[in-house]
C-alpha cells in the first residue's frame, strides 16, 4: 500500500520560511518523481515544484528563486524549503508521487496548510 504522508506545516509571518517533508511507503521511491502542488481556499490545485528520479527539478515562476525541492533516496522522503514566504503562499500542499515513465501523479498525500500572515 502506496502512503505519501506530508509534514512540517503551520502559520509563519510574510518573508519567514518553512520547509514541508513528505516521507513515501509502499514505492520503490527512487523510481519515482516527486511533486509538490498546492491548492488555495477556492482555487484549483496548482503545480508548485517537482523533482525527477534522478534530481532534475522544476519549479513554478510563482516560487521560483524561493522554494527549493530535494529528495532523499535513502530514507525515501521529499523536502520543499519554503522561503521568503507571501501570504498569496498560503494553501494545502499535497505531495504526489509519479513513476518515472508516466506523465501523471498516480499518489497523493493529504496535504498540509501552510498560512502566511501579512
């Protein structure tokens, strides 16, 4: 059984910084490529950043030059280092999961919120 299980959220002040975890069970994690998407209150889900089986990543032009994704293959975990944070940052992260010769996240976790205060 496939468990993405987010953590590290909370409420921060504009231009702190989080940093979410998302420890992965039940894949061969280094197969997988790992994102990170978000979802505001009465918005849909949004791309926020990824990173490929072997560590090439990506990011929105929202969180570029902010956000920093990494994984740890050993210990089958994703991070996203969050700085800088805006309140327009405020959302549920949901991480996902993806193996690496598909076009779409098959795993989902439940999300975590993250809220900016100005």
């Amino acid at each position: 059984q496939v468990q993405l299980v987010e953590s590290g959220g909370g409420l921060v002040q504009a231009g702190g910084s989080l940093r979410l975890s998302c420890a992965a069970s039940g894949v061969t994690f280094s197969r997988y490529a790992m994102g990170w998407f978000r979802q505001a209150p009465g918005k849909e889900r949004e791309f926020a950043a990824a990173i490929s089986w072997n560590g090439g990543t990506n990011y929105a032009d929202s969180v570029k030059g902010r956000f920093t994704i990494a994984r740890d293959n050993a210990n089958n975990t994703v991070s996203l280092q969050m700085n800088s944070l805006k309140p327009e940052d405020t959302a549920v992260y949901y991480c996902a999961a993806r193996w690496q010769y598909s076009t779409r996240y098959s795993y989902w976790g439940q999300g975590t919120q993250v809220t900016v205060s100005s």
